[in-house]
C-alpha cells in the first residue's frame, strides 16, 4: 500500500493536469473527487450524479482507483469474480505510517482472508461449508430474541420523550445480536464499539498519521480480543452459534477451515454482522422519518415494512462502495481499465440509476424492484448475513411503529458520519415524542401485537397499491380507455415510455402498457382491446368494471426502455400495440429527438388512439391500412441499415415477425420489442430433458422434471418466485442466473441480454444443459 499516493502525483502532465495510468487526460470532476468529503459522507450517489450521467467509469487521481458507478456496470463487477478479485476488499485504502505498523504488529496482526476478500477456488467451498447458520430455517431461531432486545431497548426510552437512537437503541441492539449469532460472549458495549469503528477507520477511511497510531491500538486490542475469544470457544465448541459451528467445521475439513482463517473470521464477523446493520437500521429511521406520509403510511399498514426495509436498503443503504482488482485488461461500461487497476465500486450509486430504477431518487416502499438493489452485492460473495439484517430491521421498524408512531426528527439536528468510503450511518439520531400520547398507555394490548417476520427478500408479487377507476371512455368499438387514480389520491408512482402496470382482474393478473402523460402523477390511462377468445381479463374490463371500482395494482415495470443515445428513433405499431408506443412518440417529439411513427391497422376506425396520433405527431407519423391499401412494406423500410437508428416495435406476432426477419442484417438489438401474446405451449416429456437448479443462497437444489417448469419446481420447494402471464411476456418471474447455459423461451429478453446468460425467465425458459445456478 505505500505506493497508493505518490502515483497519483507522479501522474500528472507538464502542463499539471492529471493523467489516468494510460496516460490519458483525467477530467476536473474526477480530479476533484473526494470520497471523504462531507458532499460524499452526507449523499454519496447525489455526489456521484455526475458521474453516472457523463463519465460512469473515471480515474481519480486522488485516490489512485478506477471508480464505477452505474447499476450494469457494478454489477457486471460483482458478478465476475475473478476478472474483478475481491483480494483488495480489507486492504487499507490510506497508506499506513510506520509508527502505526508497528503499532499493529506488536498485536500480532495477521488479518487475512476472509469470506469478504477471497479468491477462487478457495472462496466458494469454505462459503459453502460455512452456510448452514445462514439458512432461512435456522435465522428463524434468532427472531425472538431479537424481538426480545429491540422491545426490552425501547421500554428505557419509551417514557423519556426524546432519544438519540443510535446511542440508546440502533448501536447496541445489532451488537448484541451479532455477538448472539456468532456464539461470542456478550463484552463491554462501549469498548467493541470503538474496536468496531477503528477497524472502519483502518480500512477504509483517511486517519492522520497521528490518528492512524490510536486507531492501530484499537485494532490491535481488537485482534487480541478475537483471538482470545476464539481459543475460548474451541475448549467447548458444541454450543450455538456460528463460531463454534466454525470450530466444528474445522474438525470435519481442517485443510478448509484453517486457524489463521477462524481468528481472520472471527474479528471480521463482529463487524460485519452487527455494523452494516446497525447503520442500515439508523438510515432507515432517519429516511422514514423526513418522508413523514410514508411513516404513517408503515404505522398504519405494518404488512408494508417487508418492503419498505428493502427500499431503505436501496435508498439510503449502510454500504456505499466496495473495491476490487483488474486481474487482466477488461472492459468497464466502454472504458478500457488495465490490469492492476483498482476499483471503487458505488454500488450506493447504482441503486439510485434511473437506467435501472424508476424515478430512482423517489422513497417509494410500493416499488417493485426495490430488491434489485446492491447493498448486500451480488454474485459469489453477496453477504450472506443479509437475511439476518433483513430481520432486524423489520423488527425495528415493527417495534418503533407500534409504540411511537408520533416520532419525529429533531429539528435543525446536522448529521455527522465517520469519513470513509465503504460505511455509511449517521453517528447520531436524535428524535423526540410526546409520552403522553404513547398507544400502549391508552390500549396495551399494543404490546401484544407483532407480525411475523419475512426471512428473506419480500415477494414482489405482494407490493401492490389499491386503484380506483375514474372513467371508461369508448375508444374504438373494441377498445376503451381506462383512468386510474391512486386510491387515496395521493401521487403515482413516476413511470416512462414502454412501462407496464399489472391489474388484478376478477382472480386475474393482466398486463395493460401505459399510454397517458408520464408527467401526470395523479392518474395511470391503459386502453384495453376486447379479446372474446382470451382468458378473460379484457372481458372484465368490457363487462364488468365501471367508474368507482377499485382494483389492485403492482408496477409499473419497463423492460421496453427508449434509448435516448440513439440519432434517429423508428417506431412501429400494430392495433393495439400502439399504447406503448405512442408514449414513445410522445416523450421523443416533447425532447425534440428525430423520429418516425408508423401506425398499422386494418382500418382506421379499428385503430385506438389515431386521431391523438395525427393531432400530435403530424407529418412524422404515416398510417398503415389494410382496408384502403397502403399497408406497410416492411422490406423497403428496412432495407439499409443505419447507424445509430433504434427500431420499436409492438404489434401482433405477424408484424413483429417480419421485422425481425428484415432487421437480420442490421446491427444486433437494433429491434426492441414488446409482445402482448405470446405462442404458449404446454411442454412435452418426450422433448425436453430434467436438470438440476442449484440456489446459491439457501444452498438447496432442486429437480426440474420434464414435463415442469423452473418456476413450478422452485414453488414446490417452498421457494416464493412472483409470476404473473406465465407465457414469458412480463418478466415478472425473473431471476439472476449466476452459472449454467439457459435455453431462453421468452419474449422480454434482448439478444445481448440472452448471449449474456445471467437471467432468465421461470414460466417458459429452461437450462440448455443439466444444471443452472440461481442468485435464489
């Protein structure tokens, strides 16, 4: 580490601007990052904005790292392991002064690999041998002692009016659950919270050479603690907890688990397992608390704290960056990196990119996707402990919501945080309340009340918000418009182009593309073609449903994005298809961007929305009728290709069809579309073969029979996976597919996004060989 300053200022022009390792010209933004900034320490991905709109992938001088930032691209790093090791994860990211490395050896401090820092093929048989304890069946044991500490910490503040909860509550709970977890002996709070923070600072913060010597004592003593605790552990390994199932481990295959890998684990689990939680804990509240609607809104409905724990994840999470090393020349979002390189991977930043996250900036506990998020990783070292985090934050926020639904903030209070690049958690929260308006002194059956917890990442099918229907208007004889309003009439989620929501209908899950304004936030408008031979969700809607209903609503979703890089836009639509295409058009005329709408019909009094169309889309929109002949030659629309033209496509299969085949000679992914039926087909024995599915986060594996599909197999293993059309349209029952060929069967994925092979959908797709390996 003693070289990590002085190449930076070696790597400067005469002129003195800054040059990344190639040479190149390092920009003043880059330059200008500061990672232990207070910008950064208070916002890291608002300080990272402009990063992830111009420059995703920079050098910093400063620093001596590559930085990522966008969602792909970090996860693109997580997910390769040995293109991008985790070898530099615990190194010291502030070159250590010599005082401070004697400091550190006269403890005898020999950290070294851990699950966290690990290459392959070390890493995965000790993850695999370790996992038991992590397991849903066995975190299950530990829900009632956490629920035990979070309510015996809030009856010594309930009555005091005020609190600073990190102090009081959020610090020392997590503690105390870690050291439960671990099998380790309670010690003094105080004195493993500073070894706590000094390992924080050691390792991924900026010390003063002064400091650096007070913060080696600590880590030191910390060392000795580990490993005094540990030879304590070993004379009578057979109680709970996951040193001592170490411990046990190490007997059955001593050549895995080894002695110096026990002390390394040791002091690393403390912090991990306690830690990152307790700052998560502290973001959440502090989050929930300054977006005081959707406080109340978890008071009222606790089933909404599943999700809305995953959404503080996302949001505001406890980890803001990860690091890694290039172990050979690569590719990072376009930008070549060499080998050697060391990366700051913002996975804080990913979680707020609007390529991934609707309206990313919004809180919304309602959102979908909020579980894509990556504060726990992703890949083969995702935190395993993340499912006992999720626990005690929903027990948290279950406990504080039940007894003090009047908290609030104290105002004008300035959050401070512990400089680094990795950690993040206000070091204080201070909130107040008035007692006498406590629940439970008016009712104490308040006490008695608590939900089970959800171990694990909340179902996404169960995230859903109540609708009202505001008007039907006649469209076309076939086709009405429908408006939708939020229940309680409070904003809608933001949505763009191409997104879909999906409607309960009568038992029915349907999905309806979203034709109105983007920028209404009050109301949602669908139009719905009348299907007599469907399976009954546009009879529904034709029959059944009148202004005043309400109905059920998840989303909205896009998996049919515009891509607003692209010099010239074609966009094609098919009858009914034009709903999300004609939001497309409307949003590319509003940005002044070239491009052209071409609308297909039988005839125009079939053709929903035309009269919009040629009111606002004039001399770029041409009109396709099969009743008067001047239906679309598609051969001669696409007979040359052109660079930087994107086409979009939404129509009945016959269309799609042709456009696929007259685009073979463009460049690849050219076409984008979007099916609204699909060519289902019941899967036949004779044809298909049986595989294995291995889950790598509950370590299970599965047996997919011939005549099944993943996603039948995985429920009938108890795994949740949402689904809705189940004809591989939605990309609802997507999963992350971590190893294995997949033979794909859907119609949501790009042809990149299939070569890429690290999803699939689990109603239709299959493995192209005996076994695939899912991030379930």
């Amino acid at each position: 580490m003693t070289g990590l300053v002085a190449p930076a200022e070696a790597e400067s022009a005469a002129d003195g601007t800054a040059t990344d390792p190639r040479g190149c010209p390092v920009s003043a933004r880059a330059a200008a990052f500061d990672p232990f900034g207070d910008a950064y320490q208070q916002d890291p991905p608002e300080a990272v904005r402009w990063s992830r709109q111009e420059e995703p992938v920079f050098y910093s001088p400063a620093l001596g790292y590559w930085v990522v930032t966008r969602y792909d691209d970090v996860k693109a790093v997580f997910r390769d392991n040995v293109l991008f090791s985790p070898s530099i994860a615990l190194e010291k990211i502030t070159p250590v002064s010599d005082e401070a490395t004697a400091t550190l050896a006269r403890y005898g401090y020999a950290m070294r690999r851990t699950l966290v820092n690990e290459d392959e093929p070390e890493h995965m048989p000790r993850r695999r041998l370790l996992m038991d304890p992590f397991t849903p069946a066995e975190l299950a044991h530990h829900e009632p002692m956490v629920r035990r500490l979070a309510r015996e910490y809030v009856d010594r503040v309930v009555d005091s009016g005020k609190a600073d909860l990190v102090e009081e509550m959020l610090w020392e709970v997590p503690l105390t659950v870690a050291l439960h977890f671990l099998g380790v002996p309670e010690e003094d709070m105080a004195t493993l919270r500073e070894y706590s923070i000094a390992h924080t600072v050691n390792t991924w913060g900026r010390p003063s050479p002064e400091e650096q010597v007070a913060v080696a004592e600590s880590v030191g003593r910390f060392w000795q603690f580990a490993g005094t605790v540990l030879e304590k552990l070993r004379e009578n390994p057979d109680g709970p907890g996951w040193m001592p199932y170490s411990i046990r481990a190490q007997r059955e295959q001593p050549e895995v688990i080894t002695d110096s890998y026990l002390h390394s684990i040791m002091m690393a689990g403390i912090v991990a397992a306690h830690e990152t939680t307790a700052n998560a804990a502290a973001n959440a509240v502090k989050l929930l608390l300054e977006n005081r609607s959707v406080w109340e809104e978890i008071c009222a409905d606790p089933s909404l704290i599943p999700n809305a724990v995953e959404e503080c994840l996302r949001h505001s999470g406890s980890v803001a960056a990860w690091r890694r090393l290039v172990t050979a020349d690569a590719t990072i979002g376009g930008m070549a990196v060499p080998a050697g390189a060391k990366l700051l991977i913002v996975n804080s930043s990913a979680n707020r990119d609007d390529r991934h996250f609707e309206d990313a900036d919004a809180f919304d506990i309602r959102r979908e996707n909020a579980g894509d998020h990556l504060t726990f990783g992703y890949g083969s070292h995702q935190c395993m402990g993340k499912n006992l985090a999720r626990m005690e934050l929903q027990v948290f926020l279950e406990e504080l919501t039940t007894r003090l639904p009047h908290m609030e903030l104290v105002p004008e209070q300035r959050f401070t945080y512990v400089p680094n690049t990795s950690f993040r958690g206000p070091e204080h929260l201070w909130v107040r309340w008035d007692p006498a308006a406590n629940p439970e002194r008016s009712d104490p059956s308040v006490l008695d009340r608590h939900r089970p917890v959800r171990i694990g990442e909340p179902a996404a099918r169960r995230i859903t918000r109540t609708v009202t229907v505001e008007a039907i208007e006649r469209e076309t004889a076939d086709v009405v418009v429908v408006t939708l309003a939020d229940g309680a009439g409070k904003p809608l989620p933001s949505w763009t182009p191409g997104a879909h929501v999906d409607l309960d209908l009568g038992g029915l899950s349907r999905q309806y593309s979203l034709c109105g304004d983007p920028e209404d936030r009050q109301r949602y408008r669908i139009a719905v073609l009348r299907e007599p031979e469907g399976r009954g969700g546009s009879r529904h809607v034709h029959e059944r449903l009148a202004p005043g209903d309400t109905l059920t609503l998840r989303g909205p979703r896009n998996h049919f994005r515009l891509d607003p890089t692209a010099r010239r836009h074609v966009l094609v639509a098919g009858g009914i298809g034009i709903t999300p295409v004609i939001a497309m058009a409307d949003r590319l005329r509003a940005t002044g961007a070239d491009y052209r709408l071409h609308y297909c019909g039988r005839s125009p009094e079939a053709m929903p929305l035309l009269e919009r169309a040629r009111r606002d889309h004039g001399a770029r929109l041409s009109v396709h009728c099969g009743s008067d002949g001047t239906r679309l030659d598609v051969p001669a629309l696409l007979a040359e290709p052109e660079d930087g033209v994107q086409i979009y496509a939404c129509g009945p299969r016959q269309l799609l069809d042709a456009l696929a085949e007259h685009t073979a000679h463009w460049p690849e992914d050219t076409l984008h579309v979007e099916h609204f039926t699909a060519e289902h087909r019941s899967l036949d024995p004779e044809r298909e073969h049986a595989f294995d599915v291995e889950l790598a986060d509950s370590g299970l594996t599965v047996r997919v029979a011939p005549d099944r599909t993943v996603l039948a197999a995985l429920r009938a293993a108890g795994v949740d996976v949402q689904s809705d059309c189940e004809e591989g349209l939605c990309g609802s029952c997507e999963v992350p597919v971590l190893d294995g060929a997949v033979d794909h069967r859907d119609s949501v994925l790009t042809k990149a996004e299939r070569a890429a092979c690290d999803r699939m959908m689990t109603c239709c797709s299959r493995a192209a060989g005996d076994r695939l390996r899912l991030a379930l």
